[in-house]
C-alpha cells in the first residue's frame, strides 16, 4: 500500500491509501469519499516533489 497527500482548493490535506495497482479512476473515487466530494471527474492530479 501506498499513501498519497492530497491538497484540495481550500487548502485542506487528505491523505488515501491506496495499493500501487490501483488505476487512477479508483483513486480518484477514494478521494473523492475521503474530502467529501460528489464528482470524481473533476480531479486534477499533479505530481509534485
């Protein structure tokens, strides 16, 4: 399993735990269930380091 920090637009850190095999849709749906979120489609991710 791997952790991701997320960052939303009001500046709000979730982190989701999610395995290396997960595609992308299913992590974007864990996030959108830990912020709260209705749509999963409107998820920008960027990698950041």
């Amino acid at each position: 399993m791997i952790e991701i920090t997320v960052n939303d637009r009001l500046g709000k850190k979730v982190r989701v735990k999610c395995n290396a095999t997960d595609k992308i849709e299913d992590l974007k749906k864990l996030i959108a269930l830990q912020t709260g979120t209705r749509q999963a489609v409107n998820f920008f991710l960027k990698n950041l380091f």
